[in-house]
C-alpha cells in the first residue's frame, strides 16, 4: 500500500473531510452501520480508483485520515448495515453516498431507478434490495481548501428597524439582465456583478434574501415531465452551494459574491431547508442519510419504522430531536456564517425544526441551540411560522430573537384592496406590527415580516391581473398551488389592452406596496414586483425554470418606468421618516409634548379619533393612522433621540371620492402631501392643505402627509 493511500486513525472531529495541508482527515456519524469505506475517484468522477475502510469508530463517528491527499479529490462513501426498512435501516453498500457535511460537488445528478435501495417495480416495493452500483451516475464530493482572502470584508449589519429585505432567485434574477455577461447569468458571479448590484443600492433595499442555495435535486417526476425544481427546496446538502449557480466551479464565487455585497451595504440573507431533505419517502432514492443512517437522520412513525412522518409535505422530516442531526444543522449554519459570511437566514418550515415528541415546542432543542450559539445570535433570524403537521400554524409563537413571515398581514391587506367588508378593524393591527402577535417576550416591531407577494403565490402585477390560478403548465391539471389568493383582475383575466382596467391595476400595485412600506415592521420585497413582473397566473410556478420566472429586463414600458419610480420613493419616505419604523410597538398611550397628539391614533373621515361605530361599520372603506413624529422615547442604534414630523397616512379601498377633514392640530400650519398613489409624479409639497382643512379623498388610494407647524413653516 502506498504512503498516500495508507489509513491512519485520524480523529473524529471535525466531521466531514478537512485537509490540513499534509493530507484530509475523513469523519462521518452513523450510529447503527457495520463498516464504512471510503471511495475515491478518478479527475473525471466515473472511476473508482481506490476503496479504503475507515476502520476507527469513536462515539459513533466513523474517522480516518489519508496523508497525500489533496483539494480537488474526489469521494463517496459505501456503507454496510442491515436492511431492514421494518425497523428503519435501510443500508445498502452498491449505493454511492453524500457526505452530509461535503462543501463542494463535482458532476450532476440525473435520478435513475440505480440511485434507490430497493428494485423499482419488485413486487415487495422497497422491502426488495437493489444490487446495482449506483456510482457511476452519481455526483461526487469534493475536498476542498476553504481558504480565502476576506481582508476589508465586513457584514453591513444593517439594524432591523432599517431592513428592507429583498426576496430573489439566483438564477432567475439575473438570467435575462443584458448587463450581465452572458456566461456569469443566472449565477453567483451573475448576482455580484457592477450593474446588478448598482441596481440593488438606487432601488434602496437593504438585504438581498436567496431562494435556497444549498445543492438540491431535481425530482424525478419533474425530469419526466419536462421540468426542474426551480425554487430548490429539495436539499441534497446543508453544506454545498448548488452547482448550477457556479459559472466556474469553485467556492471562491460565491464569497466574491457576498463580498462584493457587503461593499455595497447589502446583506445577504439565504432561504434554508433543514426539515427534510431530497430522499423522499420509502421510496425515493438513497443518496445520502438513508444510507448513512436512516434511523438516525429521519423520524420514523413509532410502530411503524418503515415509514416517515411527513410534517413537511415533501414525504420526510429530518430528525432535530438527535443531537448529532442537531449538531449537522448547527454545524452547516456556523460554516454559512463564519465560512461564508452570510448575514442571517430564513427557515423554510421553521415550526417542523420546533417540533419534539410531543408537538411543537418554542423553547425546543433547536432554538435553545440558536440563542445560546455565538455565531448565530448575532444574525439575522426568519421564520416560516407554519408546516402541514398537527398544530402546524404558528404565527407569532417563536422566541424572543425571531422574526416570522406575517401571511395574515399579506391576506389582510389583500381582502383590504380587494373591498372585502369589515375589513377596517382587521387591518389596522396590521400596520402596527401585530403586536397582539409579536409583542411577547420583549419582542419589538420587526419581529413581522410583512409582505404583499412572494416566491409562494401570485406575483403583485398578477394579484391584480387574475382571479384563478393558472397553473397548467406544472402538469398537475392546474390542482396544485392554493386556492384562495385573495386577488382581483377588475374584469378581465389576464392581460388586457384596456386603458382603464390598465390604470386602476397599476394603481392598485401602488396602494398594496405602500400598504407594506407605510406600516411598522419589517417590509419585504418580491424581486420583479418593482416593475410588474408577472408569471402569466402561475402562483406555483416551483418547477418553471423558464420565461414564467424569470426576470424580464428588457425595455420596460413608459407605465412601469414610471411605477418603478414611484417604489424608489416609497421606499426613500420609509427610509427618511423613522416615525414609519419605530423600534416599539404603539399603543396610543405615549403623547407628543409639541402637538399634544397620541403616539399612534386612528382617524375617521370627519377628521375625529374613530369609534366603536366607525370600526364596526362593515362597508366601511376609508380612514387614517396619524403618527406623532416626537411622541414617546425613540433613539437611534447610536443613542441619540430620533424624532419626525407627525404623519397622516390615509387609505380608501372604496369605490367612490370620499371627503376626509384633516385632524386640526394646535400649533400646526399645514398638511403637506408626500405621496399620493393616484398621483405617483406628484412632488413632496405640491399639495397643501390647511390644518383642519378638507380634502378630497379619492377612490382606491393612499395619500402620505405631513405636519408642518407653525413655527417652522
């Protein structure tokens, strides 16, 4: 046996395949296998050049270390164990495994009846035992030196009463952008190149947040049909960038891209899978954990361990109640921060990682991980507050230091701007943060990600354009996607040339944006839904890696030039007025000493403090959330007291010009306008109304103004 390829003990930690210089060290968990071998490979991945036993097992890791072996080498794993799907072991040593915690891969995965344990088509199912290797159209893992040079590198660790998150596709975000060489589309490089990034700062937003990017697979029933999974919420690895997004197969790409970010002032937040993975059920393929150690990685139905529990919906759910598929996610989440510089994450399915025996748990093992690690309590945290298992909804149940989607703020203002009746007493809590929600454990306003469309869903251009889903073009007979959207097309389904119905669509973009902008919280952005971006009615567009998702930059018209300029100042009114993202929740309570006015009140039409009348009437459609600028105790993240101008935001989501009298204030000049959505030219101060003064209201509107006193007029 050469000096390169003999075995020495090596050590168990760190787990994964760690070169020091001299050689790499090999460490892989499963608990319940009988022999581990390690399979390297030829530069071309297709053969096995040498087999070698890690035949050192300490605390159920498997380990050894191989001297001479250098970055860029190539292996699997084979593991040996029972087959025995009753009780949940599924080993089967002809499948070529994934290292959980490899960081890079070479080649592509192409799903064959080869990559399952069991013979597809055998009579006993997956009770059956394939025999095939599976090796040789399987991807490989890489070693890799992790190196780089991150001098001058610094997160903008933007606080989150500034952040403007910015949800996005690696690939489709930048696949169609003419500025961008075409070689580096739809990549890494793509999204860190000059002209996207000068895009990102003159829109404004803060923080850029990747659909996943960790390795994925594309299912087999897509391939078959024709299609891809686009979105990637089919993990292959919690620790891999996926290849597809590499223009030149090395990691160095994706650090360049988040560096170059950070330059910029833009953090970089990704959209994270760690309740289940790509194995699927009992039977889907054995890639991975199934092989490694079923029974360790994924929960398994108590009296019945040949099958899954599915609180994902996606046939598995990785196991967090073990300490050591705990210590993976925590393991992956550290190497993203600390490797790889991101600034936070977003959980897709975040109540199936809170989940123990006994249900959900928000003081469970995997958030006590989260607040107590030293890496992670200084990022950025999101929740996706639901999953489909028992008691699977869990909107504002998280812990202190989590912030959550808030779908009920998206439906609301939907039913809101649809004309839905009753709908005044419902909103309202929404634009102040949910606190009846969010308050809790000390939590503070931007515990609520409130949002109007997102990757999940009709596109904003689309919530206006149709009524029903149009979901066809997934293959499922247009069944699949949700039901109930909450939408409008104002008479015609789809695309239209008619001027009107073209008008009151583009302004009712406008008053469901400046709903997101103009209330307390957290806004977040669907990249596209800036200049009305549209996936033809497709509100599940997953496995459409196609022009239905991909962003069109190509000359937009004269309406959605204009329509683009109008989200830049709403989004620079957010920014310059602190009195729209107040670092505590409002009660009404807090009084300014200059006006005399609450921190928050609600004001009817006839210029008064609403009633019970005016919040129970249900064809009620119009009225307005004054803000006291100076009420109450606000500062700044350097200490320093953070007042603004008293605002008056009014909303009408009826069908008819209502007249509003302005709240008559002591001390007070006039209203000066900000914005109004019906006038999206109108410049700040073109429009004054005296104190007191009426004002015409129109139909399906938002109109911003300000309080100017009289001693600064």
């Amino acid at each position: 046996m050469s000096a390169r390829t003999r075995v020495w003990p090596g050590i168990p930690y760190p787990l994964g395949a760690t070169w020091d210089g001299k050689g790499v060290n090999f460490a892989l968990f499963s608990a319940h296998a009988e022999k581990v071998e390690l399979c390297l490979f030829d530069s071309s991945g297709q053969r096995e050049i040498e087999r070698l036993v890690l035949a050192e097992n300490t605390d159920q890791i498997w380990h050894g270390y191989v001297p001479g072996l250098w970055p860029g080498a190539l292996y699997g794993y084979r593991v040996s164990g029972p087959y025995e799907p009753q009780i949940g072991h599924r080993f089967n040593h002809h499948k070529l495994l994934l290292d959980p915690y490899a960081k890079q891969f070479y080649g592509s995965l192409h799903l064959r009846d080869e990559h399952c344990g069991y013979q597809v088509g055998h009579r006993d199912a997956d009770l059956s035992f394939d025999t095939r290797d599976s090796a040789r159209d399987m991807l490989k893992c890489v070693v890799v030196d992790t190196r780089y040079n991150w001098e001058g590198d610094r997160s903008p660790d933007g606080p989150w009463s500034r952040t403007l998150i910015y949800e996005t596709h690696v690939r489709g975000f930048t696949i169609r952008h003419e500025g961008v060489p075409h070689h580096l589309r739809g990549t890494f490089a793509g999204l860190a190149h000059p002209e996207v990034i000068k895009y990102l700062q003159s829109l404004g937003i803060t923080a850029i947040e990747l659909m996943p990017v960790h390795a994925f697979v594309d299912d087999r029933f897509l391939t078959d049909r024709g299609l891809r999974n686009y979105w990637g919420y089919n993990t292959l690895c919690f620790f891999a960038p996926e290849t597809r997004y590499l223009s030149g197969g090395d990691l160095v790409e994706f650090k360049t891209m988040v560096k170059r970010l950070h330059d910029a002032g833009i953090e970089v937040l990704l959209d994270v899978v760690y309740n289940h993975t790509a194995e699927g059920d009992q039977m889907g393929p054995t890639l991975s954990f199934k092989g490694i150690d079923n029974a360790s990685y994924y929960r398994l139905l108590p009296h019945d361990r040949r099958h899954y529990i599915n609180d994902t919906g996606c046939g598995n759910t990785l196991n967090l109640m073990h300490p050591r598929v705990l210590q993976m996610v925590m393991d992956s989440l550290r190497y993203w921060v600390n490797e790889m510089h991101v600034d936070g994450f977003r959980f897709d399915l975040a109540v199936t990682l809170g989940r123990e025996e006994y249900g959900y748990d928000r003081a469970g093992g995997f958030f006590d991980a989260i607040r107590q690690d030293p890496a992670m309590s200084r990022v950025k945290v999101i929740a996706e507050p639901w999953d489909i298992g028992p008691g699977g909804y869990q909107l504002g149940s998280f812990p202190a230091g989590t912030t959550e989607w808030n779908d009920r703020f998206r439906d609301t203002v939907r039913r809101f701007w649809r004309g839905d009746d009753g709908m005044l007493s419902k909103l309202a809590p929404n634009l102040l943060a949910s606190s009846d929600l969010f308050e809790h454990d000390c939590r503070r306003p931007w515990a609520t990600v409130n949002y109007i469309a997102s990757h999940d869903g009709f596109t904003l251009a689309d919530l206006v354009s149709y009524n029903e889903r149009h979901n066809e073009a997934n293959g499922e007979q247009n069944r699949d996607g949700h039901p109930s959207n909450f939408s409008n097309n104002h008479g015609v389904e789809g695309l239209t040339t008619d001027p009107g119905i073209r008008q009151i669509r583009l302004r009712q973009r406008r008053n469901m944006l400046a709903t997101v902008l103009l209330a307390q919280g957290t806004p977040m952005l669907l990249a596209g839904d800036e200049f009305g971006r549209s996936q033809q009615g497709n509100n599940n567009a997953y496995c459409q890696d196609n022009e239905i998702n991909w962003l069109n930059w190509d000359n937009p018209t004269p309406d959605e030039r204009e329509f683009l300029d109008f989200v830049r100042r709403l989004i620079n009114l957010r920014r310059d007025h602190p009195v729209l993202r107040r670092p505590r929740f409002m009660h009404g309570l807090q009084a300014s000493k200059t006006t005399g006015l609450r921190d928050v009140d609600w004001i009817s039409p006839g210029g008064s403090t609403m009633s019970d009348y005016h919040w129970q009437e249900p064809k009620a459609r119009c009225f307005g959330l004054l803000l006291a600028g100076d009420a109450g105790e606000h500062f700044t993240a350097d200490g320093y007291p953070e007042t603004d101008d008293a605002l008056l935001i009014i909303f009408n989501a009826g069908p008819a010009t209502t007249p509003f009298r302005m709240p008559s204030v002591r001390g007070a000049g006039h209203w000066r306008c900000l914005l109004d959505t019906t006038q999206p030219q109108l410049a700040s101060g073109e429009l004054l109304l005296d104190n007191g003064g009426e004002f015409q209201m129109e139909s399906w509107a938002v109109t911003v103004f300000a309080l100017v006193m009289t001693d600064t007029d």
